[in-house]
C-alpha cells in the first residue's frame, strides 16, 4: 500500500489533528486518511445499495413469500 510524508506540519496544525482524531476515537493516522478520502471522493458517488433502498421506499417495497426451512432449489438455465 502507497505511504505518504507529510514534511513541515506546523504544530497547531498536528494539534487539531490530534484532537480531531481524538474526537473521532481513532488514532491521528487514521484520521488523516479519513480526511483525505473524504477530500477526493466524488460528489455525485453512485452508492448502489442507497438507490437500491430509495427504488424500493418509491415503489412500497417488495413483499417476498419465503419459507423457513429447506432452501429453495437452484434455477435451472438449461
């Protein structure tokens, strides 16, 4: 996995990160790449299981009759 220094950090700088990171339960690294992914994802992300729910709320769901017990037998494509 790709590392990355960051030179010259001031102390205030390294001081909120701390505390930040602190805020968020976590440590000063793994808030950095928190910060960092957050910076440069995309705005307009398709997230797949969101617009799979929001599809689903629009239409009043799905109602599914399963059965408990023997699992279902596999399709057959043949």
């Amino acid at each position: 996995m790709p590392a990355v220094v960051i030179r010259n950090l001031s102390d205030e700088t390294h001081r909120a990160l701390k505390r930040r990171a602190a805020e968020h339960g976590r440590s000063t690294e793994a808030e950095i790449r928190a910060i960092l992914d957050s910076a440069v994802a995309p705005a307009d992300r398709l997230r797949i299981g969101s617009e799979l729910a929001a599809f689903g709320r629009r239409f009043g769901g799905v109602d599914l009759d399963v059965e408990r017990g023997e699992p279902p037998e596999p399709a057959d494509f043949e």
